[in-house]
C-alpha cells in the first residue's frame, strides 16, 4: 500500500471514528429516553396482554431468560462501541469510494470529492433508503414482520446504490454535451424516478402496533405513541447524518490543508 492510500484510510478512518462518538452522545441525550419509552410501552402491553388472555383462560408457562446484559450497560457501553465500529466502518468504506472515485467525477477539487463522496454515500446508504422503511423503536416492530423487513429494507439500499451508480455515469455520458450542471440536473432526476418507481413497487408493512382491544371490543391498552414514532425516526436520521457530516466535512478541511498525491492513490 502506497502512502498516498494509506493516509486516505488513516484520515477516514479518524473522522468515522469521530463521527460515531459525535452520534453516540447524540443518541445518548435524544435516543434513549425515546427508547426507554418505547421499553415501558412494551412492557405495559405485555401485561395487558397476558391479563386478557388469563381472562380468555389462555395460560403461558415458561418465562423469558435474563438479560445478557442490563438496560444500564446496552445504552452506555453497548451504544457508544456500536457507534464508534459503524462509524469505523463507514469511514474504511469511505476512503474506498473515494480513493476509486478520484479523477472519475469530472475537475472536482480534493474538498469537493470528499463532500460528493460522504453525501453521496449517506443518500445511498440511508437517505433513500429511509424513506420507504425508516426505523423503528422497540414495541414498533411486529416480530413476524422483522425477517421480511430486512430482507426489503437491504434490496432498497442495493437498489439505491445502483441506482446513484448509474446516475454518476449518465452525468459523466452526458457532460461533454450538454455541460456539467445540466448532465447532472438530468442524472438527478434520473435517480429519483427510478427509486421512487421502486418504492411505489415494493410492498408496504405496516406494523406499528395498534390499540389493544378486548372481546368486547374495549380498547384495554393503547397503540404505540406517534410521537415516540416520529422521534424515533427523526433522531435516527440526525445521528446518521452526523456521521456522514463528521466524515465528509472532517475529511474535506484535512485533505485541503494537507493533501496527498492522488495521482499516486489512483
């Protein structure tokens, strides 16, 4: 490995490092109390639940296994190393995309690439993404829905990065005709109305749990608050997009001030 990489990687991998500490105490002041929340709500429907069933003479036996690890422990020490290897992780992806796309976007400078990349990286990875199946909390989730929803949320990511793929080489098809700025406006446009014809064709799941009723018909227990939902969902879209922000901006001001021969990374 040639210097010029190597101090790519070292430099992306610093700020995906910073990037994740940065969302991890992001998460810990905003994230949490909605997921404790969320925690509560499960807990109270479950013994909702299992008060009706004793009613309908429904009998459980058995019991859940302890926690491998408290509540305490998950949303400190299990959130922040979370944080810190994904954020690891995006900066080594990071200096991947961008050391490849290095002389392959046209005449953008060191600073310029570094934010393409992490923008464009953050809209392929999430930002899409996000608007067909953006994340829920605990107790939002129906278990018989999980496996399904994985399985389209990742097609939709794989469908999104191929997608912005095939947008970047129609603006660079395009540019020597029609200039940059409308090679671009057209390959953006394009993107959209792929993704958008996905979304429309993939199926929705709607999972978010309902009020819970009694044989009679009485709400026993209500559905999943909207607002822990919507906060949920916000707070999680800030805490990706300061990672991305952390990496490409991080790494933009660093290679401008000290940069490296990308000739000789190419």
């Amino acid at each position: 490995m040639n210097k010029s990489i190597a101090s790519i990687i070292l430099r992306a991998l610093g700020f995906g490092a910073l990037g994740g500490v940065v969302a991890f105490v992001f998460g810990r002041i905003a994230v949490e109390p909605v997921i404790n929340r969320a925690i509560g709500y499960e807990e109270g429907r479950g013994e909702a639940q299992h008060t009706l069933d004793e009613a309908a003479g429904v009998h459980h036996h058995g019991h859940e296994g302890a926690e491998l690890f408290t509540r305490t422990v998950q949303e400190n020490v299990g959130l922040f190393f979370g944080m810190l290897l994904f954020g690891l992780a995006m900066g080594a992806l990071f200096a991947v995309v961008y050391t490849v796309t290095i002389g392959r976007l046209g005449n953008l400078t060191a600073r310029n690439l570094a934010l393409a990349v992490s923008g464009g990286m953050f809209l392929a990875f999430y930002g899409t993404p996000f608007l067909k199946y953006p994340p829920n909390p605990p107790a939002a989730s129906a278990e018989e829905t999980i496996k399904e929803r994985t399985g389209l949320y990742l097609l939709m990511v794989v469908v999104s990065i191929v997608a912005l793929v095939a947008a970047i080489w129609l603006s660079r098809r395009l540019a020597d005709r029609y200039g940059n700025w409308t090679a671009n406006i057209i390959a953006g446009k394009a993107y959209i109305i792929v993704t958008v014809l996905i979304m429309l064709v993939l199926p929705n799941i709607a999972e978010t749990p309902g009020p819970l009723l009694d044989a009679a018909g009485n709400m026993v227990f209500p559905g999943f608050p909207a607002q822990d939902l919507y906060l949920f969902r916000l707070y999680s879209f800030i805490a990706q997009a300061l990672i991305w922000a952390t990496i490409g901006i991080g790494f933009a001001t660093v290679i401008e001030r000290k940069p490296v021969d990308t000739e000789a990374a190419v």
